[in-house]
C-alpha cells in the first residue's frame, strides 16, 4: 500500500572517513530501519514510505557512494565494498543495531 503522502526529510551530510556520508531520518521511535537503493538511485526513492515506514520505526535512508548528496569513495561497487560503506554509516550515527 502506497502512502498518500511523500515524506521528504531534509538531508544530513557528514564527514565519514571515507568522504560525505548523505542521510535522511524519519520517526524516533522503535528499531531502526535502514533502507538502501539500488543502482541507480537515491534516498528519495523511499519518499513515499517514510510516513507509513516512521510511525513505528527509526527509518534512516542513505545515499550510497556517488548518489545523491554522497561523495564517490574507495570502496568498491560490490556487496563487499557495499557493506564497508553502511558499516561506515552506522558507525559514524553511532548506531548499534539495526535492520537492513
């Protein structure tokens, strides 16, 4: 089920070790949820299900290398390499658990 309305959280970058880490959050409340895009894409892809997505949950949606607000960076476009990237994310929001 689509939402009826777009939820578009302004952006948050920062300075990760491995060049601009771009974010957006929504809600505050229960687990946290990751959502990632594919190639290509962005963090507003997820637009449409950050209302329904953040009433229950943390929802954080983040620009993957060379997307969006994010810089390119040494890692490699792979799921290893993938990975590295939102391990990197998780470290710097300081996130300990979360789904993906």
């Amino acid at each position: 089920m689509k939402s009826q309305t777009a939820l578009d959280p302004k952006a948050t970058v920062l300075d990760g070790t491995v060049g601009k880490i771009a974010y957006a959050q929504a809600g505050t409340e229960g687990p946290c949820l990751i959502l990632v895009h594919g190639c290509p894409g962005s963090r507003w892809d997820f637009r449409w299900w950050l209302s329904e997505l953040s009433q229950w949950a943390r929802v954080i949606v983040v620009d993957m290398p060379g997307y969006g607000d994010a810089t390119p960076t040494q890692f490699p476009a792979t799921t290893a390499g993938r990975t590295a990237y939102l391990s990197e994310v998780l470290d710097t929001l300081d996130i300990d658990k979360a789904f993906v």
